[in-house]
C-alpha cells in the first residue's frame, strides 16, 4: 500500500461519521473479537491495539480485561475511542505510527488490530516486525484486507482503460503461514454516489500516491458501470494470527 500515511492519518482524522458508516468493519471487529477470546491468554494480559480507530474493536474485547495500551496514528481517533469506552485505569493511550514506531511498555501477551494494516506501506515485513513485542507465547493477531477488495469498483474502471485510486493490498500469499483465514464480506449502496461518500465517510479515500484523478466524464461512466452492476462491493478480509514461542 502506498498512500502517503500523513494523508491517510489526515483522512482517517477528519472523518465525518465514522460509526455511522463502518457497517463492515464494525462486524469484522466483532468477529476477531471472538477469535481472541478463545486464545490461550494469561489471567490479566498484557495488551496492545494497533490502529484502534473509534473502538470497536477495544470495546468487543471489554470483558477480556488485563492491561491495555490503545494506540492509533490520528489523535483524533484515539479521543473517539476513549470517550467510547470511558475512563478506565487498564486503558492508556498513546499516538502510535504502528508500522514504523515503537510502543511503550512491552512486551505484550497480545497484539491486535481490526482493519487497520491494510494501510502500511509492507503489511507483512511490518507484522513480522511487530511480533518482535510479543511476550514468550504471546499472540499476534488482525484482520487486514485482501487484493480482492472493492473488486467490482475496479472492474467498472477496466472498459475505459483506467485505474482505479483504491490501495493495492499485499496480496494474501505475502502473509505466509500466518493466514488463519479469508473471507469475503459484499456491502451494497444505492448508488455510486453513496459508495464514494461512504468511502469519505470512514476517512478510506485516501488513494495511491501514483494515481491520477479521473475527469468528471470518466468518472461519470464509471459510476455508470458500477450502477450497472448492482452498486455492491466486496471486502476480502484476511485474519492473520503469529504466536511467538514459549
């Protein structure tokens, strides 16, 4: 992925309405959420979530308890899951650049992330870096997306020759024996319209650095195209889990 990550941290900080938009990755949130729960954690855990965004998924992991360290690249994030949340003594936050920084406090029994490194420059190189904080038996565990993601956004830009702005995620065999699953969720939208201010919405319009806008008539027979073809969009969501040796 390639977006400038100043711009995608601007992006994601000015995002109008996040919650009210994020249909998608408030499910995929819960459902990691689950998958964390059946670990093997100790009785109060040391944690770190990368990328937390507005909380949903520090929020569906609540009842986990331990200690936590809440981290985002956009302070502006991290207030919105805070103020989800409320004040709680387990919960410390901290601006955090999860791909190229370094946290405070490990190491750590887990690390988690929903959503979020699907917007590093090398998601793979940055996970295995990341599974350098873990504790002795310690989980590494996010959902990122696959290269099959907005799939037909990038279909109705191929009769006209064009690309589109929507990241080229790493693709799934770069995460190695780390990819515990793969799945495909579809979301609909009345119109192209209402796909793009939704993409707005969540802050992820960000496009690659290397693209170049399309003229208001290609971007008219595009949505055209897309319209044609129902308006749905597929998100590959690709769960990868790293354990560090005891």
């Amino acid at each position: 992925m390639t977006a400038p990550r100043e711009r995608v941290g601007r992006a994601f900080a000015a995002a109008p309405d996040y919650d009210g938009h994020a249909r998608v990755q408030r499910d995929v949130a819960q459902d990691l959420a689950a998958r964390i729960t059946a670990l093997d954690l100790p009785e109060r855990p040391r944690i770190l979530e990368i990328g937390c965004g507005t909380g949903f998924l520090t929020q569906a992991l609540a009842g986990l308890g331990g200690d936590w360290l809440v981290t985002d690249l956009a302070p502006e994030m991290l207030q919105r899951c805070r103020a989800r949340l409320g004040e709680a003594v387990r919960h410390r936050f901290a601006v955090l650049d999860g791909e190229y920084g370094t946290p405070e406090g490990g190491p750590f029994d887990l690390i988690c992330s929903s959503l979020a490194v699907q917007w590093f420059d090398d998601a793979p190189a940055a996970l295995s870096r990341i599974a350098g904080w873990l504790a002795p038996g310690g989980h590494l565990m996010v959902s990122t997306l696959g290269p099959g993601s907005f799939a037909e956004w990038r279909t109705a830009h191929d009769p006209e020759g064009l690309a589109p702005g929507t990241p080229r995620f790493a693709p799934i065999a770069d995460f190695g024996a780390g990819v515990a699953a793969v799945e495909r969720r579809a979301e609909h939208h009345d119109s192209p319209l209402a796909f793009l201010h939704a993409l707005k919405a969540i802050g992820a319009q960000t496009a690659e650095e290397d693209h170049r806008p399309l003229s208001p008539g290609q971007l008219r027979r595009v949505m055209a195209r897309f319209a044609q073809n129902g308006c749905n969009v597929t998100y590959e969501v690709v769960t990868c889990h790293l354990k560090s040796r005891n």
